[in-house]
C-alpha cells in the first residue's frame, strides 16, 4: 500500500521534470546543534545466534557520519518468566549476547545503563511470519522500465502485523526501511512490491531481503522516518520519532522474528 | 454554546428594531429599481454604483444579479450610474412614483483602469466595508503568470494579506488562516478542491467568470462556514445580444467559449471549456513507453438563464473539471468538483429583491493501482446539497437590509478501498459522515450621518452531526475512551455559534477616513493534511464528538486615503485575529485509510497580526500597485514545542507585490510583476545519527528555521490586433521568472553521494526562466 502513494510522488515529479526544469543545488545553511543523546539499536531474533546492541550519540549535522560509539554501558535484557542475558562490549558501542534463541509471543525488556542513568525498552515479539519467496517484475512508466522485486508472505489473520524489510544490494544494506502494516492485507497472501532506485536494479544484482516482524512501536518509529523524507507519499512536517525507550533516549528495541532470501535479478 | 432562548429573544428584539426602523422612516418615498447592464451583451454588472449626483449619502451598488434599488423622496435626480471599464452614466431622472428604470453602460475601449478597482472612484474610502478586494476579470489576461495561463486565484495572491501557499500551488493563505479557511464559492457552490495539476493551475478558467470579490476581513453576514476569508466567484449569464466565440491557444492548454442569446434580450446560455495537452506532446513521443501516460487537466463551465417576466429570473449554472495521471496499466489517479447551481430571482416588490437558490457541490479522487497480484482501488467523496434563501430590501435612503436563511447537508466519504479476489488487498470502508449546517442572518447597511456609515449583522450558525454507525471519543493521548452506535439520521452532536459582524467607517473629508471592523467566524469542516504541500488527497472531517468548530475573531482598524483627484489610492489596515480549536495532527500519523483518524488529531490555539500597505495608481498609460504585508501567524498545541506558541506554516514576517501596467498606445500592453517574501516557516536538523545503516536526523523545534529569501519577477507583453474589426485577436508573450531566480520549493538533507560521510542540504527549485506565448480571439 505504500507503494501507491510511493508511485504518486514519482508521479508528482514526473509532471514536474515533464512541465519544469526542476533543478537541485546544496545549499549552505547554518543549522543550530544539540547536546549529544542516546541512541540505542538493538534487535533480537528468533534464531539461536548472538544478539547485537549498538550504543551510539548524535552527532552534530556538519560532523562526520561515522559513529560516535558509547562504552562501558551495562547492557541487559530480560525474557518475560525468563532468563536475563548480560551483553558484554566486543568493540566500543557495540555490546553482544551470549548465543539464545528468543520466542515468537514473549516479551522482552532490555535495560541500558550509561553514566548512571537506566534506559527501558520493552517489545512483545510478533509471531513468525516466513517468507516464502522474492519474486521479481517489471514496471513501466515514462520511458523507463524499473525492475522491482516483490516480497512474498502469508499475512496471519485476524491481528496486526508490521514488517521491516532489511534490503541488501550485493551484500550491501539498502539505506531505507522498508516497513508495512497489513491494514490493507490483512490476512491475504502478500506481494510487497519493493522500490530500489539510486541506482536502479539492473540484470546480475544479488538482491537479499530479511524480513523481520516487528510491534507497532517499531514499525512507527520507522515509519515516521520514512514519512519525513517521503517514501512514504507526500513530505510530511518533520518530528522526532518516538522511541519505546524511556529518558530521552532515540533508536528502538525490536524482538522480531526472522526470515532471508535472496534472488539474482534477471 | 448559547442559550436557545436568548437566541429567540434577541430575533424577536431585532424584529422590533426593524418595524420600528421603518415607521422612522415613514415619509413620502418612491422607489426607482432595476438593473445596470453591459449596453453590447446585457450581461448584468455586479457591484455597479448607482449614486445620485452631488449626495454622497445617497446611492447603492447593485447585487450579485446586477439588481439595485433606492428610495427617494419626490424630486428631479441626477443618476450617475459607473463600473470599471465602462463610461460613466448620467441621466436625469424625475421621481413622483415608483419607477423601474434598467441602465445600459458602454464599455470604454480605453481602458486605463487597473486590474483591481473599486467601484467608485473613491468607494474605498467612503464604504463602511473594508478588507475588501474586487478582481476586474477583463484585465487579468495583462498580468503575467506561469505559462502564459492566467489564473485569478494567482492574481489575487499578488494582494496584500493574501499570500501564495508555495510555488506553483494555486491554495493561498489570507492573513495568517490556512488553505482550508478561505470559503470558495462559484455561483454560490462550495469548490473544495480549487487546483488542477498539484496545485501549478486553479480549477476557475477566467474566461468563464464575471466577477470575483474576495474579503479578507469584515464579512458580511451572508457569508459563513470559513474562518478566514470568502473568495466570491460569478460566472458570465452569457450575451444576451448576440452568439459570440471567444478563445484562445496557449503553450499547455487551449479554451473556447460560446455565449448567446436563446431569446434575444431574454434568455442566453454560455458555455467555456478548457483542457491541457501535455500529454498530447507524449503520445507523439517516439519512445512507445511514454504513449500509454495520461495528464491532463479539464474545466468545463456552463450556464443559461430566462428572464421569465419582469418580476422572475431563472439561473442554472455548472462547473466541471477534472484532473486524469495515469502510468499506463499500472496506476491512475483522477480527480476533480462538480458544482450546479439553480437560481431564482423574485422580485416581491420594487423594494424587495428575493434569490432561491439550490445548490449542489462535489469532490472526489480515485486512485486505482492495476499492478497484478495487489489491484486496488481508493475512492473518496465529500458532496453537499444546500438552499439557500436570501433578502434585500432597500427599506429607505438610510437603511439596506439583507437577511435570509441557509440549510447545508453534507456528506463525507472518506475512503472506500474496492479489490478484486485475486488480489491481495482487503475491500475497506471507512464510515461515511454526514452532517447538516443551519444558518440564519440579517445585516443592516446605515447611513447613520454624512460622515459615518455602519454595516452591521449578526448570524446564527448551528451545525449537527448525523449518524449512521459508530461514534468514538479519545482522550488527550489518542486512546479512545468511549464509541457509541447511532441510528441513521440520528443527531450526535450540535453546536450552535452566533456570529456578529460589524464595520463601520467614519469619513474624514473627501478623500479621507478611519474604518473598524469586528467579524467573528465559524468553520465547522475541517481539511486535515499532515504533508508540508497540499495534495488532492487531503481529507475534510466534520465537527464531531471530539472536533469542535474552528473559532476566528478578527479585529481591524484601517486608514484610507486618495489623493490627486482619486487618482492615487492608498490604505493601511491593521488585523488582530485569535483563532480558536485549530487542528494538526500528532507526528507520525499514518492517513492512508485511517479508520480512527481523529485519535491522531490534537487542537489547539491560533492568533495572527499584521498591517497591510497599499498603495495604487489607478488611472492613466501607467498604473498599478505596490502591496506590502507585516504579520505574523503563531500556533500553540501542548503537544507541540512544550506548548510554547510557534510560527505557523502560513508565517511570512515580510511580503511585498508590486504590479505595474504601461499601455503606450491602442494596442501594446506590457506588465510586470515582482513579488518577495520571506521564507517560510520549517523545521530543521539540529543533529543526526545512524541508525541500522541508515543516517536518521534529529530535529529541532517545530518551524524554528526559514527557508531561503522567495523572490521573482515575471513580465509579459501583448499585442492587440487593430481595433474595430469583428474578428478581434490579441498574442500574449511572458516570461515568469525573469531573472532565473532558484526559490527554493523543498529543502532535503540527506548524505553526500560524493562522500558517505558527509551529509548535506539540498534545495530542490521548481523552475527557472519559463517563456510562454498565447494567441486569443474574439468574434
């Protein structure tokens, strides 16, 4: 469903490069900073691996991308009438577990202690949902043939399932989320059409596609992201998202069931 | 919320008042009526002046039918009878009984009056109504505009206090309300969706249109349903003379319009269509891919009338438009209104003028997604039914009442979502709301004195919410608290607003006065968009158990001055508007089919200000204007920025429009027109972080930053062809954007493709230097 309103904006710039000629420039601005905050991004699965958490800060806009890792955090999460699992710093900022097998419908409360303050997460984690195949099709629109690959599921019925598509390019993480509710499909047998332009797939690309359940509180923190930079339809009015993490902090903790495939793209 | 019983106890007062009025006033009077129309096609003149030579106490304009009425005691008058761009009347006229007298004015070829006028040469300073701005159709086409098609809701925007939502976006913001706020009517009929194409063109084909008034301020009590402004629009009745042929071929769209006589001074008919060939130009592509895309926009206008007797008139007017985009078998995308309106015209006496009128109004969209495997289509309706009745009765040379009432019955659909089995979408309806707006009103236009005049009015608004399914409340963080069933036609919730509305303006000499202005406003739909541009997506909700009415007070002061004979026109008005139980959305908010969309709803306060400049040269080779606006536009929601007011998206501290026209002879026009303001209100980054992979940034509080500076000049050219031919024709040259100014359209930060590392700014402009050729003709 998101790629409807998807299409719509790449039609809306479609009229406008047709009628105009749009341009782009960078544009030098002063923007304000911030106190460095919290980012927390920790992902558990329902595979007997080891877990990793990720502590980072904000940096400023004009600073470098790369992580500014937070060490020496107390990193511990907490199976609901479960055990508790102690993550240990392997390289700074980020913490691994032991190896443990989550399970689908049980929750899970992560704790990150740093400098004396607790950060609390909690997420329920959804019931698995496999994929069952990456299929690929073809799609035109003015001039331009686009390769897109389709996810293929069974929706469970009856409750509420959001998904985070991980996308891999040769190995290489797409930087998108590709997050859907099943509002719209609720129950069906679902082709979720993914959109990979810059650049575009071409013939001999080895798309790999995770897909990964997740509570709606993830699926929102992701999704308002996306709504910002507008993958998901018009630019909205930006906000910060809220995290499932208390005080402050920013990222989410997911607990989420966990499929891969992968196809070559012909 | 009022009670009901003061309600009919202040009717019965104001009854009393306006018996009394009457036997005041009872002396030996004799009224002349009739209408003023244009001598070559009888089409009527609205808001022509009518004013008795040498009294300026005396004197009226004619209504939206071009009807006028004043009572008189027995004597020898001189009429003067004036509109713009037409030569001014004079006839002597003895009045010992009642007369019906119609004036027919000539249009004057030399046309040196500006786009905007006023009626009378100095109306502006004399009527108590102020934050009011009239559009002369006629001279539109000499101003410049985007692609050479010209458009009234751009001209309006180049006003002061009435300011474009963005570029190539035909929505506007009048003094700090939102786009939702301003009440657009075409003959009467609500258009909710007034743009084509995204928003570059505006749905009102100006060939088709006589007159359009738009108030910024001061409403009269006819008026309501809107917080902000009304935005008037009349269609032409049609040539009431002869059949003529009118059009024109442009470098995006063609139009042609036809308008005649049925029976010759009796009856006529005008019809004007418009379309947009874009895709024209794609179906000759030689790539076969392009051919299969539609994009295109229509409008198509219509009316006729019958002049049944001298007493009766009957109007039937429509608007129809639409917009089709469609990626061949995998996506389409329509939309568009339908408005029809039938009028009656009664004239009960020669005091007395009733209009009837029957309404109807549509928008809707469907968006169909044809991709196999997941087909889907989304439609969407709002659609109204609305009578209305309305009275003018010149009781006297003092007093000009209107009074009437309005019955509007709304429906909203909100969203069907149709599949076929074979695909892996779910079939969804989200309940359709209906609701029914009632109103009543009467104003009172008052000569108090020479020097003071008062338009004054009040006007009761209820609306009430109908059932028909499942009505929910939520609390304050979106959980609902409560959903209750109700029966088809069953009434959930009412509200009841009274509305006064008072002007007043008290003439300094001549040339010179001070106006006040106090109008409270009610709007009881509301369009919700979360998106930082306006889309034909955008959803109207109703007032309902958790959404109260929009609430506008608006104080205004003015000082209006002409000066060299009325020649130089210049005015100040000052605006205080508090708004109450405005609406946004909480962040995050997922619209696509919502079924609970009021859970994401949140209210709060607004409150604008600002003064307004202006200053015109109306007469002479070289005329036009200079607007400047100084405002300011605050919200306050205790979800947003710690409750702490902010700057509004609509928030432009500075806006200047300057217009100029020169016409060195008969036939060469040329104009410019150069518009600045500040950038607008928009939430920036004030950090980033990664977050599995991808860089997410952090953003500071809502609208702290300004985009760029906006700022353009456009001139354009035309070329009349000799005069006095049957066959006239004129070619238009433009250039919008002169200068190649980038403004910026939208502002994304995302990482430097050059290096990952880095993030960056980038401005994205819609266009730079765009010449334009139009060739129109007349026969």
């Amino acid at each position: 469903m998101n790629n409807i309103f998807k299409k719509q904006l790449i039609l809306s710039v479609l009229i406008v490069t047709v009628l105009f000629t749009s341009c782009e420039k960078v544009i030098d601005l002063k923007l304000n900073n911030t106190e460095p905050k919290l980012v927390i991004e920790a992902i558990l699965i329902d595979l007997d691996v080891k877990h990793i958490v990720s502590i980072t800060k904000t940096v400023n806009f004009d600073a470098s991308n790369d992580k500014v890792p937070v060490s020496n955090a107390i990193v511990a999460i907490k199976e609901e009438n479960g055990p508790t699992i102690v993550y240990t710093e392997q390289t700074p900022g980020n913490y691994i577990s032991s190896k443990y097998k989550a399970i689908p419908g049980k929750k899970y409360t992560m704790s990150v202690i740093v400098n004396g303050q607790t950060y609390v997460a909690t997420s329920i984690m959804p019931l698995a949902v496999p994929i069952k195949s990456l299929s690929q099709i073809e799609l035109s629109a003015f001039g331009e043939t686009r390769k897109i690959v389709q996810v293929n599921y069974n929706d469970p019925a009856g409750i509420a399932n959001f998904y985070y598509n991980r996308v891999f390019i040769n190995n290489l993480k797409k930087e998108r989320y590709y997050v859907e509710s099943d509002r719209f499909n609720d129950g069906r047998e679902v082709k979720n059409n993914i959109f990979i332009d810059e650049p575009n797939l071409v013939t001999g690309d080895k798309v790999k596609v995770q897909l990964l359940t997740i509570d709606a509180n993830v699926y929102k923190y992701l999704f308002s992201i996306t709504q910002i930079t507008g993958n998901g339809g018009p630019p909205t009015t930006p906000a910060n998202p809220e995290s499932n993490f208390n005080n402050g902090a920013l990222g989410f903790f997911s607990a989420s069931s966990f499929t891969v495939d992968s196809l070559v793209i012909k | 919320m009022i009670n009901i019983f003061a309600v009919k106890r202040l009717a019965v007062l104001v009854l009393i008042y306006f018996i009394s009025l009457s036997f005041l006033y009872a002396q030996k009077n004799y009224t002349i009526n009739g209408v003023v129309k244009n001598s070559a096609t009888s089409e009527t003149l609205i808001g022509a002046s009518v004013k008795i030579s040498g009294v300026s106490q005396l004197g009226t304009s004619t209504n939206s039918y071009g009807f006028y009425s004043i009572s008189l005691p027995e004597g020898q008058y001189k009429f003067e009878v004036s509109y713009v761009g037409y030569v001014t009347l004079i006839k002597e006229i003895n009045i010992s009984a009642n007369v019906k007298q119609d004036f027919s004015l000539e249009e004057s070829n030399n046309l040196n009056e500006v786009v905007i006028t006023n009626i009378r040469r100095n109306d502006n300073v004399i009527k108590a109504q102020m934050g009011v701005e009239k559009l002369n159709i006629k001279d539109i086409q000499n101003i410049p505009v985007l692609f050479g098609e010209k458009d009234i809701l751009k001209t309006l925007q180049l006003l002061p206090g009435i300011k474009s939502a963005g570029e190539g976006n035909s929505g506007f913001y009048v003094r700090g309300g939102s786009t939702d706020q301003n009440l657009i009517l075409l003959d009467e009929a609500p258009v909710y969706n007034a743009s084509h194409l995204l928003g570059f063109f505006s749905t009102f084909n100006s060939d088709a249109i006589k007159d359009v008034t738009v108030y910024k301020g001061g409403m009269p009590a006819q008026y309501g349903g809107r917080l902000s402004s009304v935005l008037d629009i009349r269609m032409n009745d049609g040539n009431k003379k002869e059949t003529t042929f009118e059009g024109g071929i442009g470098l995006i769209s063609s139009r042609l319009k036809i308008e005649g006589p049925f029976v010759k001074d009796k009856s006529s008919f005008m019809v004007s269509g418009r379309r947009t060939y874009a895709d024209a130009f794609l179906a000759l592509a030689p790539d076969t891919s392009l051919r299969g895309n539609t994009l295109y926009f229509y409008d198509l206008n219509a009316k006729a009338n019958y002049q049944l007797d001298e007493k009766n008139t009957v109007y039937l007017s429509g608007y129809f438009g639409r917009d089709k985009l469609g990626l061949n078998e995998t996506f389409g995308f329509n939309w568009g209104n339908a408005t029809g309106t039938l009028r009656w015209n009664h004239l009960f006496s020669n005091k007395l003028f009733s209009n009837t009128s029957l309404i109807v109004s549509k928008y809707d969209y469907t968006i169909e997604n044809l991709l196999s495997g997941s087909e889907f289509k989304v439609n969407s309706s709002i659609s109204d039914f609305n009578l209305k009745q309305d009275f003018n009765i010149a009781l006297n040379n003092k007093h000009e009442l209107k009074f009437g009432f309005d019955a509007l019955h709304h429906t909203i659909a909100p969203g069907q979502i149709s599949s076929p089995s074979t695909s892996s979408v779910n079939e969804i309806k989200i309940e359709t709301r209906k609701g029914v707006e009632l109103a009543a009103y009467f104003s009172d236009q008052y000569n108090l004195s020479d020097k003071i005049k008062l338009v004054y009015g009040l006007r009761l608004s209820s609306f009430s919410l109908l059932g028909g399914g499942n009505f929910k409340t939520f609390d304050v963080d979106g959980n609902q608290s409560s959903s209750t069933f109700y029966k088809s036609s069953e009434i959930v919730k009412t509200y009841i607003n009274l509305e006064p509305r008072f002007s007043a303006s008290f003439q300094l000499d001549d040339t010179k006065s001070l106006k006040a202005s106090y109008t409270r406003n009610v709007q009881n739909l509301h369009l919700m968009s979360n998106s930082t541009a306006t889309s034909p997506t955008d959803l109207y909700i109703m007032n309902s158990l958790n959404t109260k009415p929009e609430l506008a007070d608006q104080f205004s002061l003015g000082y209006f001055n002409n000066f060299n004979d009325n020649d130089y026109e210049f005015s100040a008005e000052t605006y205080y508007k508090p708004m109450q139980n405005q609406i946004e959305y909480r962040n995050g908010t997922d619209l696509r089919g919502n079924q609970n969309v009021e859970a994401d709803l949140i209210y709060g306060k607004g409150r604008a200000y600002g003064i307004e400049l202006f200053f015109k040269k109306k007469y002479g080779k070289f005329n036009g204007w200079i607007g400047y606006t100084l405002s300011k536009t605050e919200r306050q929601f205790s979800q947003i920025n710690n409750n702490t007011w902010f700057a509004a998206r609509q928030d432009r501290p500075h806006d200047i429009s300057v217009v100029g026209i020169y016409k060195p002879g008969k036939r060469w026009i040329f104009s410019s027109t150069f518009v600045y303001s500040s950038g607008n209100a928009v939430t920036f980054p004030i950090g980033k972080y990664n977050l599995d992979g991808q860089t997410v940034f952090y953003y500071g509080e809502r609208n702290a930053n300004r985009t760029p500076d906006f700022h353009r000049l456009d001139v354009s050219a035309t070329l009349e062809g000799k005069p006095n031919k049957k066959f006239k024709s004129s070619w238009n040259f433009g250039i919008c954007n002169l200068y190649n100014r980038k403004n910026p359209f939208s502002i994304d930060f995302k990482d430097n493709p050059d290096n990952t590392s880095q993030t960056q700014a980038v401005q994205t402009s819609l266009f730079g230097i765009i010449p334009s050729v139009t060739w129109n003709f007349k026969f």
